[in-house]
C-alpha cells in the first residue's frame, strides 16, 4: 500500500540526513502523488486518523530527524500549499472533523449543564442553611459608644433594688452557702463560666460572752457599746456585742493605767512621753486621720500594752447615729496569716500566728468613750461639736479583758468569667464581696453583690444576642473581706503568676453606697481621666455627681493586693456623707452594725445603686474593648511631679529623675499612643506592644516595703488632704521620734530608684518602638 511506502521512505529518510536538495524534493514529490493516490480510494476514511496518529509518533521517536529542507516555502506543489489552493481537497481531507467537533461541543455542554446545575444546588443549600444557623453578628467597632449605652440602659434602679433584697434573705447564713447561692445567681443571669473557689483559713472569731472594760475606781464593768454588764443570756449572746472586736488582737487580761494620745500621731505620742511612761498602760485612741495599722504600730513601738478605739462623734458624719454602736476592725494586713505570702492550699505550710500583735485591741463606743472620759452626755451642741478629750488631771485605772477564738474555716470566692472574643488573655476584674459575718458585714455586701449582680445581667443580654468584649471580664465576689481581704488575697497568690501577666485593671465595688451626698470616685492616675470622662456621661441624677474630683487615695477592701503587690491600675466609684473634719479620713476602717433598712433609707429609689452600675460599666467597657487601653502615661509623670512639691525633702537627685520621666512620658504619649489611637495607622502588633507596655505602667512604683497600713504603690496618697508620698511623709515623721535620718535616707531611695525605673520602663518601650519601625522600613 501507498500508506507502508510512505512510512518507509520517511524512514528512510529519517536515516539519510545527507541527501542532498534536489532529491528531497523529488522524493516529496513523489510522497504526495502516492498520498493523493490512496486518498481517492474507497474506505479509506477509517485508516486516515491512525495515519495520522502514527505519523505524530513516529516524528517523536525520530529526534534526529531533520525537516527543514520539507517546508511549504521550498515546495511550491507540495501538499500545505494544495491544501489553501484547492477547497475541494480541503473538505474531502477533512470531511470527518464535524464529526468530532459534534463530539467535543455536547461534552462541553455536559460539563456545563451539571456544573451549572450543583451551583444552583449548592446556593440552595446555602439560603436553607443561613436561614436555620444565624450567623455571628458582624464585628462591631470597638469603641461604639451605641453598643455601651445599649447594655447600660438594661441596668436599672428597680432591679437592683429587688436583687439586694433577695440578699438580704442570705444574712443568717453560712460563707459558703451565701456564695453558692450568689453562684447560683450568676449562672441563672447567663454567666456561662462560674466557678466557686473555697480556702480553709485561719480566723478570729469572738468568744461565746462580749470583751469588757471595768472602772477599777468604782468597779463597774461595761460592754463595748457603754452597756453594764449584765447577766441576762440575751444581753450576754448579743450579736452585736459578740462582734464589737479586734479581730488577731492580743487576747487576755490588762489593767492598767489609761492614757489619752487623741489620735495617736507622731506629735501626740512625743507630748505623751515627754510627760509620762507609757509602758505597758492603756491608749485610749481615735479613729481617723491615719491607717489603724500604722497607728497601733506606732503605740507598740512605744511600749503601750493595750488600747482603746473609738470614733469621735465630731469625726462622724450628722447624718449618721452612732454614738452607742460599737464596732469591729481587723488587724489583718491582708490574706491568711497562717500562710503569709502564699496560699492556703492543701499540704500549705501553717505557720502559728494566733495574734498579729501584743497589743491588747478593744473597739469601744464613743458613749463609753465619753464615760470614760467623765463628759456629759450633751457634749454635742447644735452650732459646735466638742471633741472628746481625757483631763489632764487624775488617773483613770481600767481593766481590759479580752478573749477570743482562733479557728480555721472555709471561705468561698464566687468566680465569673465573661471570655474577650480579641484578646481572651487579657482581664478586666470587678470585685464585689459577700457577708462573711452576721450583722457586722452591713448592708455594704449585700449593695456590693446587687450591683456587680445587675452588671452581669446587662453584659450577658448582650452576650446572648452575639456580643462579646475584646478582651475578659472577671466578677468576683470575695470571702472573708471582713477579717482582713481574705478571699482575694488567697485568690491571688494562687493565680499570682497568671495575674502578673495578664490583669489590665481592677475595678472596685466595695461598699458602693456608704452615703448620700457626695459622688466619691478614685482612680489610679493612669486611669483618672477615664474615670473624670465615664461620671460626666453617666450620672443619672446630674445634682449629685457634678464635676467630681477625681483623686488617687488609699481605699478600703480586696483591690488591695491587686494595686500593692500586682501593681494594676484600679478605680472605684462610691457614694458617701460630706466629711466633717479633716479627721474623718480612715473611718471606713471600722465595721458598723447596719441595719437592713439603713441602705434604703440611703437611697430609696436606688437610683444610686444605678448610678454607680453604670459608672462601672462604662469604664470596664472601655477597658475591655478599646483597641489601645485608655491609660493616660503623662498623668503618671504629671502625679509623680506633684507629690514632690513642697516637699520637705526636696532632693535634686529626686527632682532631676522626675524630670526626666514626664518628657519621656510626654515623648511616648505624642509619638506612640496618638497614632495608635487613628484606626489610619493602626496596626494589630503594633498596637499589642503598645497595650503591654500601658498595662505594666505602674508596676515600677511598687517599693519593697511600706510601713504598716500605707501603700505600697506609692502613686496613691494617704487621703485628700495630702500631696507627698507617704512613705516620705511616714519617714519624716518616724525621724522625729528616733532623732535618725536612717529611715529618710531609706525612703528617698526606694522613691528615687521607683521613679528611675518608670523612666526607664518607658524609655526601653520607646526604644523597642524605634527598632521595630526601622526593622519594617
């Protein structure tokens, strides 16, 4: 066949590349002639495609096969250019190709009718699925201020007020019962991670029969709140006279001469001595101006060996009657004192602390005061208050007994948390407590538990319909608060290492409501321009809480530890009677009984309550969710200046590092925190750099030790009235009574190296910053 000839001479050409010219030409010739020959045949339509499939394979195993000189241009009656000249022989070589391209197109249309048909299937199971799943809802800006005043509005006056008198049903009942039930609750508002974390410690608690004071010159004996002592059971079971103690105080029997020190500062114990030995005789000491714990410190190292508390009814606000109520104080720093540092877990080393002091401690009423004293019962006159005073003239002998039990029990912590959807390593705490005494934890608690209560059903409404914070909210509501900061402090020595690296900011609810004419709100300085910017927006009876102060003071309850030992930004926002006197700092120390009905009368309509819920609201909601934490870094600096002016002490060395920190502080606000805040220039590792070094700000002001009862984060002052450091101020003072400037000398370094490692806390971060931008450029 014509078909074997051409495979035969192409092979035979393959295999003779030395041919010359002329006789590849006529040998194409001849091919094509032989080709169109055996294409006019009949049948052979069949055997042309494997023709054509067999030359394609036998051109790729000739590798070597040159075809160069074969080409349409060197033959002028060769077959590609027959193939353009002649369309008959065009269509006869080709009449199969419809065929296939038939062939092609319904395989095309296949593929497409079935793609087409499964997109069609797939949207469909898409909508059905949409409709029966609801997606999140889309992410929301984080600083919205609609999204904070939609959960703000949910908190309102009447439901507080409801939950508090639930509460109140609580008041008989065990510390851990009520924190079960207070667990119960959270649970039942929508707080999905609710835990309840129980500590066995050690407490002191009051004997079976009341504490006495006994007048050795008359022989009569009187209970704490200047009643006689009497036999009768219920007198003698009193729950408030049980509770009108000294919690850790030194327990047995003195008699002894008692000796008025007023409020036992430094100027009146360097008069007392000046005139007589104290050693070993009775104080009779007020309340105020002062931390208890200092104070008592102070009489210790004098030598005294028992003393009296009271509070002066000038000191006390006119609204209140107290003047017959004794009280209980704790004379706890803070935690278990069996384990001291450390937490009372199981297998915890417990160390024999049964007293915190030598001091024998009686709380006494400011009616026995005055008996005391030998003051008439009128001594409080309508236009002028006269302060009570010991006469300078005639000894008062006193016998003091005092007994109580020491005992370990279980205190329970209520733990909530509320994950952040951005940044869940990152916690905002809000702290309430709960009663862990019958009558003498108050209605304080049970305002506390309400309000923190009322705050986690607004947050969890929202939570439920797809919300979330950028970062972690933590309720807790504390144990043992009374004796000392127990629940917390255990808390966190537990968890210290976590804490350190992961609290941004404690907001506090510790007795929310102590009064009703004043807004008292105190912030760390860091966080004092949030605070000053959420009670303007907030208020809910604006008479009440205009323009407020904001001030960086010591407070009383469980952020303790957090801004002493954690050094984390806090803040808390409370209500309270207008002081009158400048002595009536440090009162809040002592436990009053309050009676259920005291904290409505406060506030009938609770419309307080809501005040301070929703001031607390709002700054945890722009803690937990503005993409740069709101902590102002010159205000730290600008706080540091200001506690060295008029300072007796006025070292240039303490100066100088000043100085130099708020032009750091100003150089970070400026070049690091104001871009951070335009979302334009926002970017996210950035911006978590900058939160961690804005979340440590304060960590550099922690100074090693502090005398007892002052802080020590010495960024917050002792109270209003003063503007130095206190641990400066307490040195001063201590220099007078020990005619040494050891203790000065002491104190100026623990500030001057606190201060110069702020500066260089900031400096590193702006450093890190630099490199950072110049590693990206």
């Amino acid at each position: 066949m014509a078909y074997h000839k051409v495979n035969a001479d192409q092979r035979a050409q393959g295999h003779s590349p030395y041919l010359d010219n002329d006789e590849l030409q006529a040998t194409a010739l001849e091919l094509e002639w032989d080709m169109e020959k055996e294409l006019e045949e009949p049948g052979f339509d069949h055997f042309r495609l494997d023709s054509a499939v067999q030359h394609h394979l036998g051109n790729s195993q000739s590798p070597d096969l040159d075809l160069e000189p074969i080409q349409a241009s060197s033959s002028p009656k060769g077959r590609f250019q027959r193939l353009q000249e002649d369309p008959d022989y065009i269509s006869h070589y080709t009449r199969q190709a419809p065929k296939s391209n038939r062939c092609s197109f319904f395989r095309i249309l296949k593929v497409f009718c079935t793609a087409l048909i499964l997109f069609i299937f797939g949207i469909v199971i898409g909508y059905y699925a949409r409709k029966k799943c609801p997606s999140p809802p889309a992410s929301q800006e984080p600083n919205n201020p609609h999204i904070y005043h939609e959960i703000l509005k949910e908190i309102k006056a009447e439901n507080i007020q409801q939950i508090y008198r639930d509460l109140l049903q609580y008041t008989r009942e065990d510390d851990v019962d009520v924190a079960m039930k207070i667990l119960v609750q959270w649970h039942s508002q929508g707080l999905e991670d609710v835990r309840l974390v129980n500590y066995s410690v050690l407490l002191d608690l009051p004997d079976s029969s009341s504490n006495t004071v006994t007048l050795k010159s008359s022989g009569e004996c009187f209970y704490p709140s200047g009643q006689q002592c009497s036999r009768d059971p219920k007198t003698l079971h009193s729950q408030d006279l049980l509770y009108s103690y000294a919690a850790y105080s030194a327990k047995g029997t003195l008699e002894a001469e008692l000796v008025d020190v007023q409020y036992g500062t430094m100027e009146d114990l360097l008069r007392i001595q000046a005139i007589t030995n104290v050693t070993k005789k009775i104080a009779l000491l007020k309340l105020g101006q002062s931390p208890l714990l200092y104070k008592l410190s102070l009489l210790e190292d004098a030598g005294f060996g028992g003393v009296l508390l009271y509070a002066d009814p000038c000191d006390l606000p006119k609204t209140t009657d107290l003047a017959d109520k004794a009280f209980m104080v704790s004379l706890n720093s803070g935690g278990d004192p069996s384990t001291p540092g450390y937490a009372s877990i199981d297998g915890s080393y417990r160390q024999n602390r049964l007293n915190l002091t030598t001091l024998l401690v009686q709380p006494i009423s400011a009616m026995l005061a005055r008996k005391l004293v030998s003051l008439p019962e009128d001594s409080v006159q309508k236009d002028r208050c006269t302060p009570l005073q010991l006469p300078p003239t005639g000894k008062k002998i006193i016998s003091l007994n005092i007994q109580s039990v020491t005992t370990y029990k279980t205190i329970s912590n209520v733990i909530g948390y509320l994950k952040g959807a951005v940044f869940p390593d990152r916690y905002i705490i809000i702290g309430s407590h709960h009663s862990s005494l019958n009558p003498y934890g108050g209605q304080g608690w049970a305002s506390s538990t309400a309000v923190i209560t009322a705050l986690i059903q607004a947050l969890t409404l929202k939570a439920k319909r797809g919300w979330r914070p950028d970062r972690t909210i933590v309720f807790c509501s504390w144990g043992g608060t009374a004796f000392g900061n127990i629940g917390s402090y255990e808390w966190a020595e537990d968890l210290k290492r976590v804490l350190q690296r992961n609290v941004v900011a404690y907001v506090s609810l510790h007795d929310p409501v102590r009064g009703n004419s004043t807004l008292h709100p105190v912030a760390s300085p860091s966080l004092q321009q949030l605070a000053a910017e959420s009670q303007s927006l907030n208020c809910v009876e604006k008479t009440r809480c205009p323009g407020s102060n904001v001030s960086s003071v010591q407070i009383q309850g469980d952020s303790d530890y957090f801004i002493n030992h954690l050094g984390v930004p806090a803040t808390q926002f409370s209500y309270e009677d207008i002081k009158t006197s400048e002595n009536s700092s440090f009162l809040s120390e002592a436990l009053f009984p309050v009676h259920a009905t005291k904290t409505e009368e406060l506030d009938p309509s609770f419309s307080l309550h809501e005040t301070i819920a929703k001031l607390t609201g709002q700054v945890t909601l722009k803690i937990a969710n503005e993409p740069v934490l709101p902590f102002n870094a010159l205000d730290i600096a600008l706080e540091v200046q200001n506690s060295l002016k008029g300072d007796e002490v006025g070292v240039p060395q303490l100066l100088a590092v000043a100085s130099r920190l708020r032009d750091t502080a100003e150089l970070f606000q400026s070049d690091e925190m104001r871009p951070a805040n335009d979302p334009k220039e926002r970017a996210p590792v950035r911006v978590r750099m900058l939160n961690d070094v804005l979340q440590s700000l304060e960590k550099s002001f922690l100074v090693h030790q502090a005398p007892p009862g002052l802080y020590r984060n010495i960024l917050y002052r002792l109270d209003e009235r003063t503007s130095q450091f206190s641990v400066l101020l307490e040195a001063l003072e201590h220099c007078k009574l020990h005619q040494s400037n050891e203790t000065i000398q002491a104190a100026l370094s623990e500030v001057l190296n606190s201060i110069n490692s702020a500066q260089v806390y900031f400096k590193a971060g702006l450093d890190v910053f630099e490199t950072t931008l110049a590693g990206k450029k």
